[in-house]
C-alpha cells in the first residue's frame, strides 16, 4: 500500500513538473501574436518598404495593356535632332520657330520641358514675342529652398502665369512611384506642371478644380485625388510635404512610334521643323516638348522601368514622366479611371494580423506535411492574386507583410508540432512504464478523446485486449448513453483544468455494469501536450450494500412516517369533538389551563363564555337527531366566525359550547363578543330544507375579577348561563 502511494506521488510531481515548464492553451493565438508584432516591428522600421516597392512594381508589370484616348504627343528632342541642329543648347530662334510650327496644327496645350530661363541667341526677342502671342504655352521651373538649386522660369511667361515646376519625387531605390500636383514654399503656392497642361486640356471639356465633398482634396470632374500621407501604403516615414499622391501609372499600347513600354507618340523635332507631320497627331492634344536624347542625361525611372527579364532598368526621358502623370490626371478625370488608394493603418494591421492566424490555425489543425505544403502554396497564390485584383480596383495592400507572417506562422507551429510530438511520445513511454505498477484501473487520454496509454487492471474492466483500445474511443466500446457521459465529464476537465471526481457506470465487453469511482486530473508534458488521466476505483460491491441499507432505511423511514401518522390521528381524536370538529372538554381544560399561566405572567384580562342553546330539544325532538347534529355542527362554525384568531371555541358535550378569550383589555371586550353570538345564533338556520331557530343563555367569567384557578372560573361561567336562562334566555350575564 505504502509502495503505490509512493509511485503516485511521483507520478503527481514528475507530471506537474512538466505542466510548469510550457504554457498550452491558445498556442496558435500566441504564435500568431508573437510573429505579427515581429512583422509589424519590422515594417514600421523601414526593412520591408523596399519588398513592398517591388511586389507593386511587378503588378505594374503584370497588369493588362489599357485601351484610352490618344491626347499626348511628345515631340522629342533626341539625338539625330541634335545632331541636325548641332547645338545645345538649341538656340531660341528654333525655338521660336518650333513652337510657330506647333500652334499651326492648332494642339489644346503646349508644355515647354526645357529650361528657359537664359537667353539663348540669336532669336531670343521672336522667342519672346511667341511666349506672349501663345495663351496655351506652359513653361517649366525647378523649385527649391536653397536659391542656389532653383531654375527660374522664363520671365515673360512667369508674368502670364503659364508656369508649372517639374519637380519629381523620387523614392530611395531611384524609382518615381508617387505625383506632384502642389507645392508651397516660403508661404507661396506653386502648380506643377502636368497639373497645369491637364487644367488647360479639361478646361475645354468643362472641368475646373474644385474642393471634393466633405475634404479639401482636390477633385477635377469624375476624380478625387487623396493626399499622400507618410505611411501610405508600403512608405514607411517617407516625405509627404506638398500635395502628393499615389501615381498609377497605365499601360497604354505600344505603337509604331513608341519606344519598349511607352505608348506615347513621340515625334522628332526635326520633323516638326520640316513640317512632315500628319495633322492629327498634334490638334486638339496636350504637346510636350522635351529632351529624349541620352546624352541630356534627363532620364528616369518608373515601375514599368524594370522587370523580371531586364538585366538593366530602362529609364524614361523626364518628358514622357511628366506626359505619364498628365495622362494619368486627364483618364480620372474626364474616364473616371482609378487613382491608386491605401487602406488605412490599422485595417492593413488588422489584414496583416488575418493572414498570421490563417497559417498558424491550418498548419495546427491539418498536421499532414504533404497536405500543408499543398496549402502553403494554394493561400499564397491566394493571398497574392487577392492582392493583384484589388491592385487592378485602384487598391495597394499590404502583400510582403501579409505573406511573411502567413509563412512565418506556419514555420513556427511546423517547429512546435515536431517539438510536440517529439515530448509526446518520451511522455507515453514514461506513463505506460509507471500505470502499470498500479493494481487500480488506470487510463491516460489525448486531446481527442483516444487512449494512448492503458495498465492492464483498466483492460481487464473493460473486458478487451490493451492492442484493442489503444487510439480508440470510448464510442467505440460502451453504450451511447455512459460514452457521452465520459464525454462530458473528459471536456469539463480539458476546458477547465481541474480535478473531477465522481461515481459513474461502465458496461464492459461482456454487458456486465460496473459502478465506478474515478478521478479524472489533467496534466501537461514539456512541449504543452495536455493528457487527461482517469484512475478508477470498482465501488460495485460496496454500492450494492449501500443500497441494501439504504431500502432498510426508506422501510424504517416508512413505517416510522405511518406510526406518526396514526399517533397524531389518535391525538386528534383524543383533543377534538368527533361531530363538530371543536376542541373537546379535555383540550378546552389544557387551552384553559395554559391561557391562565399566559394572563398571569403577561398580567392581563381573560375571559371564559359558556354557552348554552335555548330550543335545541325541540329542534333535536320535531326534526330528529340527524337535524340536531347538523344544527350543532352549524352553530359551531357560527361561533368560530364571531371570534379573533386568538380566541378557543371547544364543545363540552351536548348543546354546551365554552369560549376562551385571551388578552382583552376589559370586560366591555367580551359583552361586544356575547352580543355578537346571540345575534349570530338567533338567525334561522336551514337544515336540509327544514328551517329550525335557536338562541343561546351565555354566562361570562372574568379573570382575574372572578377567580383565580380555572376550576372556580368554569363554574362562575356555568353559574352565570342559568341565570341567564331564568332571566329570559338569549341574553348573557357576567358572574358574580
């Protein structure tokens, strides 16, 4: 006995030893939390903005070719065009002349993207007079705050406010991925560029800039363009000064003009010069003028700059950057287009935060590596083509970060699942060398109800062999009814991780019903696997004596019960009148007797009435002895109704009644009583269809004025009733 006592003491310590060491419940939750803030701490320290930029490069790689109106033409200021001019930079009097040749064709807006503000001779007083005679002329100015990097714009134009700057911003990775429509400086506002050239395009259509409903973002006709703030999108503190927003750059087709990836018709300044242009290329379009010769070192880089196949970026001239961001304000504006949006921080949180628990609660659930591989790169492609097609929407999400804590998560519960299987087994070798030194039933289960460790006293119970039961239910081998109780009881434990004991019923194999006390505990290895362990004493013999005694018990409980019963019938009896009901004499002395020791030590009036009915042998005598009866049992309830709840109406014997009243504070008390009886008992009373009428002599008996002992007060009230009735009857008088 000492021995097993012993080995379960150690079974307790080493197990809870275990329990201490790794937390358990909610580990997908914990997981999920723990990489989400590691993403999140990385990301908002700058380390995945440069993933991100790439992942929205690519879908501008990927996304489909757009089909939109023709309205920008570039005329091209490349290196044969210099070569035929032989200088640079070009002299104002071509210049001039360009421009001259230009407004024939009749085009809705002119951008000049070449600097000018130097003189350039010859030609520069033609220049001047073609810079006032072109109301749709925009020049161009680079904006600084240190003066010495400014480039002014040409005065003339300056004055006519047909300028806009040609600031770019550019990312860290060299790419431009974001517009500029204004910008302030030293408190002065400044219009960009391609914001100008678009506004005098829309004007014609009859859209002007106006305040969007319920913000002060700028709208033009169907668009509304949102400031870019510093965390948008995948930016991380990026410079959100002036009113910036998220270019979305289009793909137009690529015609015989352009160049890989830009659709914009560009024509040679030379040509233009020599008039050999179809006039359809340049009326009613936005016509931009700038430099496309490499050797001008004007170039830059977009998202479509580079891709999977490019060895180098292929940078764009700083014309066809300025003729993208005035394409893509003329296609929201007039097409209603979509403009590129961000999602606010804490929904990209929250959408950050769904895919973590998406890895870590499927790789927990499905344990299969083969089938999680599968799923890895199904929600992958999910999570990426869902990104894609809102990116297609006008929408930039959160790809990278979503996708790293998608596969972290699933990294870190793979990790645990292989640590937890690992402890998993080392903890069932250690319970089934341990149970099976125990002489009681004992059983050990996993999380989903399976044994996985039996002593051989459990399996003879149950009546199987130990290869039988193992990895099985208890559905498997029992009744439905015991099995869902077994249920119950095992998830009451698992959900709350406390102790239970109880007595409980098990059929075994051969329908023989055991009763059982168990003891279900839980318990916890090294890697947080949870065991549920149920050691079973056999109660049966001792519950079938338990139930012999109790039958004994409910006999004897029985029998007692009916004895009582009979006692209080004879009581009853023995203190009440068989035909009224009332108290009879010998109860009436018991009530008198205790109602005397009450007035005596509270120190108060009683009184004693004695009462006798006047005509009752004549009722008794014409009706019979059934009518008097009858009439007895009515005058009875007649003289409980005229009493208090504290007063006692008992029946001597005969046609004599005796009325205790208790506690009166004077003798004027019980006359309004008398009266009250009289008047009561002289009504007729109907017998079975007989009327018969009584009246009644009422003597009265005061103590402590007319004696002291109950003896002397019953018979001062006999005395007093036959004087009542020699006085007349139906009356009542008080003892002498």
């Amino acid at each position: 006995m000492g021995t097993r006592k012993k080995l379960g003491k150690d079974v307790q310590k080493s197990i809870f030893a275990l329990q201490t060491k790794l937390f358990r419940r909610h580990r997908e939750l914990i997981t999920a939390s723990s990489v989400v803030f590691c993403v999140l701490v990385l990301r908002y320290l700058g380390l995945l903005q440069s993933l991100e930029w790439t992942a929205l490069d690519q879908f501008f790689q990927l996304r489909p070719v757009e089909q939109h109106q023709e309205r920008i033409t570039i005329v091209a200021i490349d290196e044969a065009s210099l070569q035929e001019l032989n200088s640079w930079p070009i002299s104002d009097r071509k210049v001039a002349e360009l421009l001259e040749k230009i407004k024939a064709y009749k085009p809705r807006a002119i951008g000049l993207d070449v600097y000018r503000d130097l003189a350039v001779s010859p030609g520069s007083k033609n220049l001047e007079e073609v810079f006032a005679s072109t109301p749709n002329l925009v020049g161009i100015e680079l904006l600084s705050d240190n003066p010495n990097d400014r480039v002014k714009p040409p005065p003339i134009l300056s004055k006519k406010n047909q300028v806009g700057f040609n600031n770019v911003i550019v990312d860290v990775d060299g790419k431009v991925r974001r517009g500029l429509l204004y910008l302030h400086i030293n408190n002065t506002g400044y219009e960009s560029f391609a914001l100008k050239l678009a506004r005098l395009y829309l004007k014609a259509e009859g859209i002007t800039p106006k305040n969007a409903e319920n913000s002060d973002y700028l709208q033009l006709g169907k668009a509304t363009f949102t400031r870019f703030k510093q965390n948008d999108g995948g930016y991380i503190k990026a410079d959100d000064g002036g009113y910036q927003f998220l270019s979305n750059f289009s793909k137009p087709v690529c015609n015989e003009s352009c160049e890989k990836g830009y659709g914009f018709r560009k024509i040679p300044l030379i040509k233009i010069l020599d008039g050999e242009v179809p006039r359809s290329w340049i009326e009613d379009r936005i016509v931009l003028i700038g430099s496309t010769a490499p050797s001008l070192q004007d170039l830059k880089l977009t998202p479509y700059s580079s891709d999977f196949t490019d060895k180098e970026p292929q940078s764009i001239a700083g014309v066809e950057l300025q003729a993208y961001f005035i394409d893509e304000i003329l296609s929201a504006a007039v097409e209603g287009r979509e403009l590129l949006k961000v999602w606010s921080e804490p929904m990209e949180c929250v959408w950050i935060i769904i895919w973590a628990y998406v890895g870590a609660i499927t790789r927990w659930r499905i344990r299969s590596s083969s089938t999680n591989l599968l799923l890895v790169l199904l929600f992958s492609f999910m999570l990426t083509g869902s990104a894609y097609l809102l990116f297609l929407k006008g929408w930039w999400i959160p790809l990278v970060p979503a996708l790293i804590t998608y596969v972290t998560s699933v990294i870190f519960i793979t990790s645990q699942i292989a640590h937890s299987q690992e402890e998993f087994k080392r903890s069932r070798e250690f319970l089934r060398q341990v149970i099976n030194t125990v002489a009681d039933p004992i059983y050990v289960k996993n999380e989903k109800h399976e044994w996985i460790v039996l002593n051989d006293a459990y399996c003879e119970l149950v009546g199987c062999p130990k290869n039988n039961l193992i990895d099985k239910l208890d559905y498997d081998f029992f009744p439905r009814h015991e099995a869902d109780d077994f249920r119950e009881k095992d998830e009451y434990v698992f959900q709350t991780q406390k102790l239970l004991e109880n007595e409980e019923e098990l059929t075994d194999a051969n329908g023989k019903l055991h009763l059982l006390a168990t003891k279900r505990s839980l318990h916890k290895d090294a890697a947080g696997n949870l065991f549920l362990v149920g050691v079973i004493r056999d109660i049966t013999k001792r519950k079938l004596i338990e139930e012999e005694l109790k039958r004994t018990a409910d006999e004897l409980y029985r029998s007692n019960k009916e004895l009582r019963h009979q006692e209080d019938h004879l009581r009853y009896i023995a203190y009440h009148d068989a035909l009224t009901g009332l108290p009879n004499r010998k109860a009436f002395t018991e009530e008198l007797h205790e109602s005397l020791c009450w007035a005596q030590n509270g120190d108060y009036l009683l009184a004693l009435l004695f009462v006798d009915l006047d005509g009752f042998k004549q009722v008794n005598d014409s009706l019979g002895h059934e009518m008097g009866d009858l009439l007895l049992v009515t005058v009875g309830q007649r003289l409980n109704n005229c009493l208090r709840g504290s007063d006692t109406v008992s029946r001597l014997g005969g046609d004599e009644f005796t009325i205790i009243l208790r506690r009166i504070p004077n003798p004027q008390v019980a006359a309004k009583i008398a009266d009250k009886i009289l008047t009561s008992l002289t009504e007729p009373i109907t017998l079975e269809g007989h009327s018969a009428k009584v009246s009644a002599s009422i003597g009265i008996s005061i103590y402590p004025y007319t004696a002291y002992n109950s003896e002397t007060l019953l018979k001062q009230a006999d005395t007093a009733m036959y004087r009542a009735k020699h006085l007349g009857k139906n009356r009542y008088e008080f003892a002498e």
